[in-house]
C-alpha cells in the first residue's frame, strides 16, 4: 500500500489506479453523449453507493460539493442526458470515502469538465479495488470510441479537484514510482498541440502526449512521429497494442505498477515504452511552464525535468 502525500501533518492526495483524457469535441455532442452516458452508468453500476459526494457546474449548481441525494443524482444523469451544447466549464464530479483514513471527498472518483472545444475525463478508484480491471476496460473501450486526443492510465496519487493548489506535491518522488503518473488532464492540455496553446514554443519543439502509464492513450496526430518504433514494440509479448481509427492504446506489461527501484524486471516494458514514446513527450519547456504548479517552490524546474525523465535509461 503506497502512503498518502501529506500537507501540513493532513493526508491530501491519496493513491489510486487512475486515468485522465483529454477529448475533441463538447460532452453533449450526438457522437460523444451516449458513449459517456454508458461509462458513466458503468462507474455507477460498480461505485454509487461509495461515490456519495457530489460536486455539479451546470444550471442550477456552481461546482459545491454536495452529499449524493437522489434527486441531485437524477440530476446529474439528466444533465448528461441533455441535448445541446456544452458551455466552456460545465461538468460534473462524482467523489467517495473508500478510505477511511483520508478526510476529505476523494475515491471512487468520476469527473467530466468542458473546455473550449475539447473535454477532460478523469477517474480514480482504490489502488487495491477488485473491480480495477474490469473498469481499465470499460474506460479503454470508451476512449476508443471517442474523438481522444491523449490520455494516460495507471498507478499514481489522486489529488482531488479541490486540492489543486497542492499540485507541487506530486512531483516530488518520481526516482521512487518510476511507473506511476501524477500529472492531471488539466496540467498537460495546455502543450497537446501547437495552435492555440499558451506555450512559448521555441525552435524545435513539439507538442506532445499527456504522459506516459501502464497504459497510454495516442491520437493519430501524433503517430507519424512514433511508427518507426511502434513495429519493435509490436514485437515485444509484454507489451499489448491496439489501435482503432483514430487512437492507439499501448499497455505495459499484464497490470499496473508503481515502479520502485528495485522491480526491474516488472519496468522493463514501461521503459521500453517510454523509450519508444520519447519523439511525442511534451517538451521540458511546456512541462516546467505548466505542470504541478508552473514553479510553485524554488526546486520545482529540477523536480517536473526528473519526473519527465522517470523511466529513462539511468
């Protein structure tokens, strides 16, 4: 059992077997709805009665947690049930206390917010969870389906939407979960591509995928970069391939891990992986602008190019 991360002697991200994505397109559009409305009652088929906080930003809620009555969740599936545009910001947040020892609303989590022209999916279950599997799927299976840009799933801490501002945290320690992953969809959205971004793009740089799990998550636009090393990766029997249209899911060995030091033969597939992934990471640039905090401590430029290079060669 991996420990909490702690702020001021208080337990504030815990872990977790996560996956974040950021998708094309709006939640309510007619090709992306249905797909969220079924993994949305898959997550409730397998967590509701746990997931018993909730936190809406759609009219008549302004994002307040609140307990899981059953008119707020009848809400909150007629929300996802609309018809229509999605407004920049609107989403919905399901949350739980599977551990007892952790305060705060945390796991099961489930959570959808809409950006401009793109939206972040985020789960997070108990690392121990028995269901951890069969959900892995079901996610997967709706990323295939989805107009997905990027999205990575794994072992890693889950700092709960509320706690955001203690993203420092999480990249403290990369050297000692070399294959967990702490980023979140909103930390690594900002360098997925090129146009648009608020990135200071220098020469040479491209954009790059959200990060590298146990399993990860590449649109098309960034396959030309990576098909010289997809044929070697194919090759490998610990490492699993599937591709759909217009996303290529790539898995680490038979399930996640968190990667001490010492479990190298359990790493040798996420660093081959990493390996393969290195022409579509994120540069250093856009990762030290933007991720845990954008240099919210003194070290901070050292701490985000460490957990980059996490399962590099040593």
């Amino acid at each position: 059992m991996r420990e909490f991360l702690m702020w001021e002697n208080e337990p504030v991200a815990v872990p977790a077997f996560r996956s974040i994505a950021i998708v094309e397109g709006t939640i309510h559009a007619p090709t992306i709805a249905p797909h969220l409305r079924k993994l949305y009652a898959q997550f409730e088929a397998r967590f509701g009665t746990s997931a018993n906080e909730t936190s809406y930003h759609f009219p008549g809620y302004k994002g307040k947690i609140r307990p899981a009555t059953q008119r707020i969740l009848n809400d909150g599936r007629a929300y996802l049930a609309r018809d229509g545009g999605t407004p920049y910001g609107e989403g919905l947040r399901r949350y739980g206390h599977a551990l007892a020892d952790f305060p705060h609303p945390g796991l099961p989590f489930f959570g959808m917010e809409q950006r401009s022209d793109r939206f972040f999916l985020e789960t997070a279950i108990p690392q121990d969870s028995p269901h951890w599997h069969g959900f892995a799927e079901e996610v997967s299976a709706t990323l295939m389906e989805l107009p997905t840009i990027s999205g990575t799933m794994g072992m890693g801490r889950f700092l709960p939407p509320h706690k955001s501002s203690l993203r420092f945290l999480l990249s403290a320690d990369p050297e000692r979960h070399r294959a967990a992953f702490s980023t979140d969809a909103d930390m690594v959205e900002p360098a997925l591509r090129r146009e648009g971004s608020p990135h200071r793009w220098k020469a040479g740089e491209d954009a790059g995928i959200a990060d590298v799990g146990w399993r990860t998550f590449i649109g098309r636009e960034y396959w030309d970069r990576i098909e010289p090393a997809l044929a070697a990766l194919a090759l490998d029997p610990d490492i699993a391939i599937e591709r759909s249209t217009h996303l290529l899911s790539i898995t680490a060995g038979d399930r996640p891990i968190w990667g001490a030091p010492d479990e190298t033969d359990a790493l040798r597939p996420f660093r081959t992986v990493a390996r393969a992934l290195v022409p579509v990471r994120q540069p250093l640039g856009a990762a030290r602008a933007f991720w845990f905090g954008g240099g919210a401590t003194a070290d901070h430029d050292d701490l985000v190019a460490a957990y980059l290079a996490r399962l590099d060669p040593a």
